[in-house]
C-alpha cells in the first residue's frame, strides 16, 4: 500500500524510447524507494532524490527530465503549471 500512495508516474516522450524507470528498496529502511532512471543506450543511472510526495510526475524529453514544481497536476489547468528542467548528461 506504501507504494502506490507515493507512486511516481514516469513517461519518456522520446520515440523511441530512450529512458526507462526502476526502483530500488532501502536496505536499512525497507519502507524508502529510490528512483532511478535508466538509459537504454549505454546503461547509465540516473538516481533521484524526488518522491511522490514532491512530485507525481516524471516526463522526458530529448535528454531533459522534467519535474514539474506542483503535486497533482489536472488536464484543465495545464496551462498554469511550471516545471524544473533537469539535463541528464
């Protein structure tokens, strides 16, 4: 149940897909997960230190991971969000 209250949605809008998510428990405290995201062409991590309680959503785009700076975000407003644009390099 832990999981899915703060569960992060991850979406690569690259075609084709280039990134790909996974998680990776706490040893010492079995309740934390990590993020990471994977690139496919040459197997590099990329770790997180961004929850769910922080924000929802991962979008990637090009070679850029953005985090927008709002908890939930609705179709109806999605003009009056902003993002933090990350390079994954």
């Amino acid at each position: 149940m832990k999981k899915t209250i703060f569960e992060v949605d991850f979406k690569d809008l690259n075609e084709p897909r280039k990134y790909f998510s996974g998680t990776r428990q706490e040893k010492l405290f079995p309740w934390i997960y990590h993020i990471g995201i994977h690139r496919k062409i040459d197997d590099k991590i990329f770790d997180t230190e961004i929850s769910g309680e922080y924000g929802s959503r991962y979008l990637i785009y090009k070679d850029y991971l953005f985090i927008p700076n709002h908890y939930n975000i609705y179709k109806a407003d999605s003009l009056e969000y902003t993002f933090t644009r990350f390079h994954l390099e």
